[in-house]
C-alpha cells in the first residue's frame, strides 16, 4: 500500500475511532443530562399536582386524570400504608384493585421527606419510565414521564454526530490525499488524547493549524474540562459529607447489603468501645448487645427501626434504623446516658421533697384539727400550737434551703468577694447556736495558722457555709463535746475546717453526704428538724468560689470537713 493511502486509511480509523469515542462520551453525558432534565421537570410538575389538589377524592381523581392527558405524564397518588388512591389513568373513582406501592424505591424514599426516584421499566406500558415521587397530598405525589422522547433525542444527536463523522472523514481522506504528512501526526496526537481522556490520564492536545482537527481538538478539551470539573465537584461532596458525618455528636454507622461497614463517625466509635485506628467487624458483630443485635437484624430484613432504647457498656442509647434503597443500612445512635440520669435525680428530688414535706405537714394539719374539734385545757393547747410552730418552722427551713441550693446550682448567685476576718466571722456565726450549744454542754473554739487569719470569699456565702457545719456539727455532739474551727493556708489559698468530737460517719456513707436528702441516720436527722441539704449547700457554695470540699471522718474520731478557698490578689477583692 502506498504511503497516501496508508495515511488515508490511518487518518481514516483515526477519525473512526476518535468518532466512536465521541459518539459514546455523549451518547452517556447527553443521556444523563437529559434524564436529569426530565428529574427535575417530573419533580416540578408533581409539586405543581401536589399544591392544585383538591380536598375531595373524586375531584382529585378528576383533576390528576386531565393534568395527565394535558401533560402526557402518569400521576399517582398513594397514601401512607403504600395503597393507590389515585391514579391518572381513570377517570373517576373507585379504582380497580392495584397492587400496593409501599415498596417502590421512590415511594420509599419520599416516605422518608425526601424526593425518590427511579427508572424502570414499567410492566403495564411495556416501556422505560422515569419516577419521581414527593411527600404531600394523601402522602406521596408521583409523577412518571415515558423515556422513549430521550432515547429519541439521544438518538438524533447520535445521527448528527454520525453524519459530522462522515463528513469528517470524507474531508480528512481528500487533506490526507493532499497533505498526508501534516495530517498523520495531529491524528494520531488526537488519538493519543482521547484515549487518556478515556483512561483518566492527562490528556495532551496537539495544534494542527487546520479548523477542521483544531475544532475537534477544542471539543475534545472542553469535554475534558467538564469531566474533570464534575470529578472534582463530586470529590468535593464527599468530603464535606464526610466531615458533617465526622462532627455529629450522634454515633451514625453505615453498612452495605453484605454486611460491611462503610462509615463510622468518631461517635459511633467511642459510643460502641472501638479505638479510631481499630478495624470494624461486619454489621452483624459490631454489637455487643443482643438487643442492638435484634435491631441489626430487622433493618437488615428491610424494615425501618424507630428510637428503639438499648443498653451498651453502662450506656443508655437510643438507636434509629433504615435500610438503603441499595441494600445495607444506616444506624444513628444517641447517647442517653446523662438524659436518663437526669430524669432518675428529678424523680429522686421531687420524692424526697414530697417525703420532706409530708411529715410536718400531717403534725401541723393533725393538731390544728385536734384543736377545731375539741378545746383542750391552755397548757396543752399551748403544747399543740407549739408544735404546730416548730414544724412550719421546719418547713420554712426547707424551703429556705432548697432556695439557696437552686440559687447557687443555677449560677444566680455569684460570689462577691471580700477579705474576711475568720475568727470574727466564725464566732459572729456561732452566736446564734451559742443557746443551743449550752443545752448540751457543747464547747466551741476558733484558731487559725500564720496566713490564715483572712480568707477571700464572699461574706454572706462562707455564713451559709459555717451555718450548715455548726448545725451538722451540733447534731452529732454528743454532751460535753467540742466544735472547732481551725483556719490553715493551704496550696495558695485557705483551708475552713469544722471538727466534732462526735461518733464519726461510716465508711460506706462518706462519698454519698454531700448529695441532697442523704442521713447517715435518717430517724435522729428528722427528729431534729434537718432538712437533709446542709452538705449539698457547703460542696455547691465552696465550689461556686472555685474551691472544694472533703471529709474525713474516723469512727469514734469525730467528723472534719475541711473547705478550701481559693486565694484572690488584692486587685481581684477591689474589682469585685
């Protein structure tokens, strides 16, 4: 063969082969755009039906069936259980027995909030036919558009770049015939881009300086151009999808049909026990608990699971299922541990309080009907009102206690901080129990250390504090005992200590005294008139100052509960 016709027959399977790629390259962009097209026009139309619906059925079966022979599309409607309730196919009401569309990919998706759609090929037309289906009206809107006017476009533009190839081809065979050697190496160049373009490689674009190959060039480029510009958009997505997944505070865990795991947020991770770097089993073993094992298994058999509540590893969690239209599932877990503990000190408080508040108020009411109903002689009567005092007086000390403690715990109060003299404070305080420590014999003294002589603190918060101690310490006195205040630098601030030469308080009870309505002894704090709150007060107001609180307490050794305070610069005290 001569050189001229073996350019003409290169040049000529060069233009085959680059038409041919061509030819596919737009047959599948072409294709997709189209069907996206038509998405979104079914999408528009079926919002369109949605919002025009009339209220009674019949109409509403009227009104889809002229939509549908105005537009040419196939309405539906379906209602939440997956029945056909209309259908734009007849005219009026009622329908013939149609199978139920609870199943249906797009219906399911638009069950979900979300829009569905599909392609298939329908069994009732014997055609292709696009789906797209919204939640409203009964439940779900869908719309579905015969695909046949694609296939025919897509089939024209095959045509026209078919008859641009013949035309190219005839034009290259006469410029090969005339000028072969300048009309090989740009063919081949040609070939050589489209081929990368083909295999993901960068592509290189030669320049012939011939319109004809420049323009299949330029088309070639911007074809390029495009792809690689969606390859990145799409690459782009996934990232912030997976970044938006990685920021969840729910645990989220995504799993193909086989079982694999696809995602696993850091939630997941630290709620299930596995380590970031450590490898997930399959679905089917990534729980450790038979209940989240029975959920695995449900949403695997392809139903949805609703806040099903479980417990893992001491958590409470509560667990949300769906399958994915493509198989596999998709788990959200929310931890409800907290929640859970929350609900269970409320339940606790509001029981305590009622428990509180029972006892003086059946003394107060019992005696007051003693007195309604009968007139005792003065002494008892005065016995009776007496007591009817002592107990409202001891409800007053509740409510007192329980505001303070809310004022403290909600962050109202804040303390405003003053240089306090210790021994003087201690003593001013002491004041009002000197009366009550007379009765029972019960000494009291005050010494502080070198650098302890002044704390920085709020005034009226270490009086509440030192109440609650010498009324605790008073207590568990027993006759002839002795309260001691004792003030010591301590770690860059000021150590309070109260000490009773009291019996001491159980091993077992230490970590539980500072919770609200905890008593050692129950029976002796209530015949007293304690509220049950005096620890909870001191631990919240000391650690309102940016202090703690600690006890210790040997049986037999009396009890010490030692507060710091943390040390404040004089500027700091001058602030405030």
């Amino acid at each position: 063969m001569t050189f001229t016709g073996r350019v003409i027959a290169g040049t000529l399977f060069v233009l085959v082969v680059s038409v041919l790629v061509l030819l596919w390259t737009a047959d599948v962009a072409l294709r997709r755009d189209l069907e996206t097209e038509v998405a979104a026009t079914l999408r528009r139309e079926a919002q369109v039906v949605r919002e025009g619906l009339p209220a009674e059925p019949a109409a509403t079966q009227l009104r889809i069936h002229r939509i549908a022979e105005e537009t040419g599309y196939r309405i539906t409607l379906i209602a939440p259980d997956g029945s056909v309730t209309g259908e734009s196919d007849y005219d009026s009401l009622p329908l013939p027995a149609i199978e139920s569309h609870a199943t249906r990919p797009e219906v399911t998706a638009a069950f979900a909030d979300s829009v569905g759609i599909s392609k298939r090929r329908s069994e009732t037309v014997g055609r292709e036919l696009m789906y797209v289906a919204i939640p409203g009206g009964p439940g779900v809107v869908r719309v579905a558009a015969d695909l046949q006017q694609v296939d025919a476009i897509v089939h024209r533009a095959q045509l026209a770049v078919a008859l641009a190839a013949l035309v190219a081809l005839l034009i290259g065979g006469v410029v090969a015939w005339i000028s072969a050697g300048s009309i090989a190496r740009p063919l081949t160049a040609i070939t050589e881009a489209a081929q990368s373009i083909a295999a993901g490689r960068p592509p290189r674009f030669p320049h012939s300086g011939i319109r004809d190959i420049d323009a299949l060039v330029q088309a070639l480029r911007q074809m390029h151009h495009e792809l690689a510009e969606r390859f990145e958009a799409l690459r782009h997505e996934q990232a912030e999808s997976a970044a938006l997944v990685a920021a969840m505070v729910e645990g989220v865990v995504a799993a193909d049909a086989r079982g694999r795991i696809l995602t696993a947020n850091p939630a997941a991770r630290h709620l299930l026990g596995y380590g970031p770097d450590l490898p997930l089993p399959d679905l089917q073993q990534l729980f450790r608990s038979r209940e989240a094992r029975e959920i695995v298994r449900v949403v695997s058999e392809g139903t949805p699971v609703e806040a099903e509540e479980i417990g893992i590893d001491g958590r409470t969690l509560v667990v949300s299922a769906r399958p994915l239209p493509t198989g596999g599932a998709i788990l959200v877990l929310h931890d409800q541990t907290e929640v859970r503990r929350l609900e269970a000190v409320r339940r606790d408080f509001v029981a305590n309080v009622s428990h509180e508040l029972k006892t003086p108020l059946t003394s107060i009411s019992g005696y007051a009907e003693t007195l309604l109903s009968d007139r005792p002689d003065e002494a008892t009567e005065h016995q009776f009102l007496e007591t009817i005092l002592a107990n409202a007086r001891r409800m007053q000390r509740l409510v007192d206690d329980l505001l303070d403690l809310s004022r403290i715990e909600s962050g109202r109060w804040q303390p405003a901080l003053a240089a306090i003299d210790l021994e003087e404070m201690a003593a001013e305080v002491w004041s009002d129990f000197a009366g009550r420590a007379a009765e029972g014999g019960v000494a009291f003294a005050v010494r502080t250390e070198p650098g302890a002589a002044t704390v920085t603190a709020d005034p009226e918060g270490v009086r509440l504090v030192l109440r609650n101690l010498y009324d605790n310490a008073l207590r568990y006195t027993p006759p002839g005992g002795t309260v001691t205040v004792h003030g010591r630098s301590e770690e860059g601030g000021v150590t309070l200590q109260v000490h009773d030469s009291g019996s001491g308080i159980p091993r077992e009870h230490l970590p539980r005294i500072f919770e609200r309505f905890y008593r050692v002894d129950p029976s002796r704090s209530r015949a007293e008139g304690g509220t049950g709150l005096g620890l909870a007060i001191v631990r919240h107001t000391v650690e309102a100052h940016g202090g703690r609180v600690r006890v210790e307490s040997p049986l037999s050794e009396g009890t010490t509960v030692s507060c710091w305070f943390p040390g404040t610069t004089t500027d700091d005290v001058t602030k405030l």
